[in-house]
C-alpha cells in the first residue's frame, strides 16, 4: 500500500502527491521550508516536519492491491 499525502512544492506553490514510501530523510530548510530527499532528488515544500509527521500517521483507507489471503 503506498502511503500517499498532498503536499505544496515551494518553487511553484502546486500540489504534489508524494509517496511516503520513497523518502529518505525530511529536514529543516531554509525559509520555514522542509526539504524532502528521496532516492531520486531533493524537493522543497512548504509544510512543517510536524504536520508531514501527522499526515504520514493518518490510515487514509486507501488500499488498492488485491487480498491474497
């Protein structure tokens, strides 16, 4: 199950979907900004390290792969 939240890029102020599940570290950036580093880049966005904290905890109910039990 991918775990999926909506945030806002810094540079263009759109929406991202961004997958959890490829993160490698979230820091404190310059400008009240947090930088997300995953296996493929850096992105800045402008949520807080504490609301990202509280996204990722939440169960959103989304889970799309098939029941193989």
């Amino acid at each position: 199950m991918a775990h999926l939240i909506t945030l806002t890029d810094a540079d263009t102020r759109e929406d991202i979907l961004f997958n959890l599940d490829t993160l490698v570290s979230i820091e404190r950036g310059s400008r009240n900004l947090s930088v997300i580093t995953t296996r493929w880049g850096r992105t800045n966005v402008l949520e807080s390290l504490d609301y990202i904290k509280t996204e990722s905890s939440k169960n959103n109910g989304v889970d799309i792969a098939p029941d193989v039990g």
